[in-house]
C-alpha cells in the first residue's frame, strides 16, 4: 500500500481539495486503484450539526455519513463512492480513545496523545486503504495550526512504520502576488516548510497556487531554500474550471513525479474524456441562466455540489450554465417582482430551489415555485425544495389554505409536510436524520422514469420531514403526480407535474450523485429544458 499525505501552507482555500482530487484522477487514469481520505481537525463527530455558514455544504455519503465536502470533490473527480469513515475527524478520534479508556482496554495505562491518538489515526487510515493501490489523506486546516498537530504527528510516523518508498508528502502553498511591485513572494511558503520541518516533514512535492507563472528562478529559489528538487516544485496556477486542474497539473509532471518517487510503473494517463469535457465547459456552444433560489447563497460553497452538477449538465448539453443566486427572503418582501424582472430581461431560463433547514425564507421559495409553475419555467426542487412545491401546490391548486410543514407552523390546518415517524421521539441532533441512499420505485408514463430510464431509482437523503400520506389523494386527484414512492408505497420520493416544459422535484439530494463524467439526469433534463426555452428548440 502506498500512500499521499497533502498538507496545505499560508492560508486555508488554498484549493488542497481540488489538487488532491485531481492527483487522484491523474492516478486513477494510469490504471491504479484509489482511495481517497479527508482529515478535519474540528471536535464535532462530522459535519451535520453545522450550519453550512461554518463550513460550506453537508455532503452524504452512499452509507448516510454527513461529511466535509471535499468528499464530494473526490467522488465527483475520482468517480468514487466513498463511506462515512472516509472523513475523519478529532471528534471521532477521542471519542473512540476516551470510549477505550472506559472500558479499560488500556489496562491502566496513562493515555496520552502520543501514542494513543496518534496510534488511533493510524489505524483509521490504514483500514481504509485495503483494498487499494495508493490512498490520498488530505490533512484540513493549515499547517501551524494547534488542532492538526496530532495528524501531523500521526503522519510523520508513517513512513517510519511503513518504509520511505511507501508514503510520500505533497505540500500545497501559496506564492502571493504583490501588485504594486509586480512580483510573487517566496517567503510565505519558506516559513510554511520551515514549520512542517520543525515537526519532523519534509516536502517530497511542493504544490505552488499562483495567479502568474512562477519562472524558473522562483522554482529555483523554492528547491533550493526548502530542500526539494527543482522538478519537485509544482506551478499550479488559476484555472479556468477546477476540471482544468488535472490537466495543467499533468503538464508540470506530478503524475510522472509521484509515480517514480513511490516506485510504481508510469504509464501514459488516459485523459481523453476529460480533455473533451474540459473543452465543453470552457468552450460551449450554448449558455443557459438558471436561478438558484436559497437562503445560503451568501457563501456559495453551502450549493457546491449543486453548482458542480449544474457545471455537469451543462457539458453533456453542451452549454455553459450561468448561475443568477436570488435570495429567497428577499421574494418574501416583494413576491414575484424580482423573478418577473429577470424573465423580462432575458436573464432566467430555469429555476432550482435546493434544500435547507428552517423557517427563514421558506415563503420566498414557495412564492419561486408558484412563479415556475404559472409562467412554463422549467424547475427542479431539491428536498425542501420538493416540500416548497408540495406546500404551494396544496394552497393555491387544491385550496388547502395555509397548508404547511409542521417545521415551520405547528398550529397548520394542513399539514401536508410533517415528521416521519421514526423522527418523532429523536432528541439528538447529530447523525439522526434519514441519512443515505433509498431507493424510489418510479411510476410508468411518468417524466422521471423517462429521465432515469429505469424502474428504479437510488438516491441519497437527509431530511426528516416528509409529504404526509394523509393527503397524498387530495393532492394527486387535484393534478399532481407522484412519480416516484419508496417501494412500500408509503412516502413519496418524486413529484411532477403534466403539461409543463419541466416541473419535477424529489425529496432526495441528486446533486450528490452527479459525476464529471456522467451527469445526473436530473440535472440534465433541467439544462436540456433550459435550452429549449431559451432557443425555443
């Protein structure tokens, strides 16, 4: 087993995620089986206590982990299914050690962070990595920050356990531009080596984020002051699309680098997919605006996945998606006038209203939906954004006023939104929602199993509320249709509607399913819709 440990210098977004995803790709087009592993040094036990303010989006997992979301920078680019156990974080760290100690397997021993976390972090990462060539562990946060000082440890003793020629470190580090002198700056990324050394690493890879090139005597510069090879030092300058990212990093060899450092046979990477792709996305024949209707969109990594899989559909059709972030409290205030006014101009040929926690906002979404509905707009609700078209459907179609979800008004006449019933007795927060894949079992003649081309569909979830089934009747006798139900026919999975361009919504996350290679068709049929609004195909 082989293994990559990237660490990230100077400041966070430094993009660790991206190069580590496309390190994988890179690895994974020359034949070899990888796993990858994100480390995140917060105390939660995972990522689904926090508000996506914190920390961007939740993303889930086949096995219904909630996670950090380069999860889904790996899936998305290494086309991987990973679990929950790959995220690993201090919260699970200790509390796996503190439980140990309860129950004595330490046989009194005094328990210290070396070697017991330390000892606890390895043995995450190796069990992960059976069944693989090479595992990528990407160690979040910055180095010299207090909380990944366990995992560096942790890692530092790697090769020693396992033998140099089987671990290798790649360091992602920031060259900043000074504008007014017109030059990059080593200095930063001198000090980021210089701490990692203080800890016992040394770089085999230096990975340099950039905004110009970098010149041979700044890659000479960096070899010699933070003892690399001249080859070792990587530019990796802004890119076009983050799908850019794998190529420009093949063309500085880090493929053909990792490859000889780590004694694995190099071969020539097939990567003529992608490159089309690539080409898709930065040169399309077609554009499309889709508006995304949510109440995050002040951090826009809270729809990364989203966003990535609009990115998708765009390439399969052949069009660039621009996206138009509305914000759903402000159709609170004026209803419809903002829609009205992007349709007008030109500016909207599509609508998505993705998922979300919460009362603020919810209105505005509602308001979105009636607008989709009544103007032909093409649209795809997302979890809540299924409930949001549940709810506008009910009051102003099937004239149940002040129809509602029991999250929102507990006191509704109507709840056609309410708890499912396993949620009913839950206190915790954490890990206890209906988390993971689900299968739907797709209706005959209807629009989404058109789109699968299926009888089935498998999804991934996270939400506790649902369409109440004591008001699935009234609903479908008032022109609804549930197109898709979980295979006892209880809950309701999709809903559509007849005679529209494309009006359908499902209370899974499709967004987590959608690959660079291959769109979800979810995603897909929206763009296509798009499309032929805009050009009246």
């Amino acid at each position: 087993m082989k293994y990559i440990f990237v660490t990230g210098g100077v400041v966070s977004s430094l993009g660790k995620g991206i190069t580590s995803s496309s390190i994988g790709r890179l690895l994974k087009a020359r034949g070899l089986k990888v796993n990858m592993i994100k480390i995140d040094p917060y105390l939660q036990i995972d990522a689904g206590t926090m508000s996506p303010y914190e920390h961007g989006e939740v993303y889930v997992t086949e096995d219904g982990g909630e996670t950090d979301l380069d999860l889904g920078n790996y899936e998305r680019f290494v086309d991987l299914d990973l679990i929950a156990d790959n995220n690993i974080t201090t919260g699970k760290v200790y509390w796996s050690v503190l439980s140990k100690e309860r129950r004595g397997d330490y046989l009194g021993k005094t328990v210290q962070v070396i070697p017991h976390i330390t000892n606890e972090i390895k043995e995450r990462i190796k069990a992960l990595g059976t069944e693989s060539d090479i595992t990528i562990v990407e160690i979040g946060g910055t180095v010299g920050d207090i909380e990944s000082l366990p995992f560096l440890e942790a890692i530092r003793q790697f090769r020693k356990d396992i033998g140099k020629e089987n671990v290798l470190y790649i360091h992602v580090s920031l060259l900043p531009y000074i504008r007014a002198a017109g030059e990059l700056k080593t200095k930063p990324t001198q000090h980021s080596v210089k701490e990692l050394r203080g800890i016992g690493l040394q770089p085999d890879i230096l990975v340099c984020r950039t905004e110009i090139p970098m010149g041979e005597k700044m890659r000479e510069k960096l070899a010699l002051f933070c003892d690399v090879e001249k080859e070792a030092v990587v530019e990796a300058r802004d890119a076009k699309t983050i799908y850019e990212v794998p190529l420009n990093l093949e063309k500085e060899g880090i493929g053909k680098l990792i490859t000889e450092k780590l004694k694995l046979n190099d071969v020539k990477p097939e990567l003529n997919e992608w490159r089309a792709i690539v080409d898709r996305i930065v040169n399309p024949m077609n554009e499309v605006t889709i508006g995304i209707v949510g109440k995050y969109i002040q951090l826009k990594d809270a729809y990364m996945s989203i966003t990535e899989a609009l990115i998708h559909a765009g390439a399969k059709n052949d069009s660039k998606v621009n996206i138009k972030w509305i914000n759903s409290e402000e159709l609170e205030k004026e209803p419809s006038k903002s829609l009205e006014t992007l349709v007008e101009d030109g500016n909207l040929d599509g609508i998505l209203i993705p998922g979300g926690f919460g009362d603020r906002g919810v209105d505005g979404k509602v308001n979105a939906v009636k607008f989709a509905r009544e103007n032909n707009i093409p649209f795809l609700g997302i979890c809540l954004g299924m409930q949001c078209a549940v709810i506008e459907y009910a009051r102003n179609v099937c004239g149940l006023e002040y129809a509602n979800s029991t999250e929102f008004d507990e006191t509704t006449p109507y709840p056609v939104i309410d708890y499912l019933p396993e949620q009913r007795e839950i206190t915790e927060m954490g890990g206890t929602m209906r988390l993971g894949a689900y299968e739907a079992y797709l209706a005959d003649g209807t629009l989404a199993k058109e789109l699968y081309g299926t009888d089935t569909a498998w999804e991934r979830h996270r939400h506790r509320y649902e369409v109440n089934p004591e008001f699935h009747e009234a609903l479908v006798n008032n022109g609804l249709v549930i197109s898709g139900t979980s295979p006892d026919g209880k809950l309701a999975e999709f809903v559509e509607l007849k005679n529209h361009p494309y009006f359908i919504a499902t209370q899974a996350h499709p967004e987590f399913k959608s690959r660079f290679s291959a769109s979800h068709p979810l995603f897909y049929g929206l763009i296509k819709a798009a499309m032929e609004r805009k050009y009246k195909l």
